[in-house]
C-alpha cells in the first residue's frame, strides 16, 4: 500500500490532466473547481463532458480518447455509476492514475471501478479532492483533509 499523500504527490507529478464532469454550468460542480484551480496552477487540463461543447470557457471532450495527444492522469468527478467506464478507457489507453474525486457523500468513488483499476496496475486514490493536496492545495482544503482522513472520506492509503 502506498500513503495517499504519497500517491497525490505522484498524481500531482503529472502536467496533462483529464476532469470528466466539468459542467457548462458550474454551481456545486466539484469537477469545475478542481478544473479551474489544476488550469490556474498551471497544469494542461481537459474536461471531459459529452454532453457540452464548452465549460469554464474551454471547449470539452467527449471521451479520454479524444484528448489530442493523451493525458497522464484522471479526475473522476462524475457520479458513481460512470467511473467504471472511465477507469476501462483509462486502462486500454495505458493511463497509471486515476482520482475518484469525494468530498461529501459517495462522490465518483466506486467500488468496482476501485477495484478494476487496481487489478490492472493503476495507482487508484479512491476518495478526496486533488486540491487537498501540493501544489493545488489551499487552507481550507488542506483543512477539509486532515477532517475527511479522521472520517474515512480520504483515505489513509491507496
């Protein structure tokens, strides 16, 4: 098992980044926020969203696949149900990390696709936000962490 603050540090690592889920109507959108502050951090990032042309004023991608030139790394911020999907395009596209986004509630984070992606080699942080952490982190989210750990909402290790 790996800490998950060494697996976020890891994730981090990674310059070109997906987020599925981010809306063209971003109130309440955890994917959006994550999004936002991965661009303003200076990450390349994509949002993936089937549904919308556009989000946070850049255009969307329907699927991984679609991402000229690939990426390294995925933020699940889709409701539960999709991550499964999400994670078996990240394994036929060879990608090595993958983020089920949680905050309140379940979040993105599956079981299955958890689990799916372990079998395959994917380092799976199942839980919390990537701006909990490094270099996208801030007070209150860093905050929110050191709760979200004591409650089990961020894991302890992936």
């Amino acid at each position: 098992m790996t800490s998950t603050k060494d697996a976020a540090a890891e994730f981090l690592a990674r310059k070109r980044v997906a987020v599925t889920g981010v809306s063209a109507n971003p109130q309440g959108h955890g994917s959006n926020a994550v999004y936002a502050r991965m661009r303003e951090r200076g990450y390349e990032v994509f949002a993936v969203n089937p549904n919308s042309p556009t989000a946070e004023g850049d255009p969307t991608y329907p699927d991984l696949r679609s991402i000229p030139g690939g990426v390294e790394a995925v933020v699940i911020g889709t409701r539960p149900e999709r991550a499964e999907a999400t994670m078996r395009e990240a394994i036929d596209l060879g990608i090595q990390h993958v983020w089920m986004h949680r905050a309140f509630g379940q979040g993105s984070v599956s079981a299955a696709a958890t689990t799916l992606g372990r079998e395959h080699g994917i380092t799976v942080i199942d839980g919390g936000c990537p701006l909990m952490f490094g270099p996208t982190s801030d007070g209150g989210h860093r905050f929110m962490c050191r709760l979200m750990t004591m409650t089990g909402k961020v894991p302890r290790s992936v």
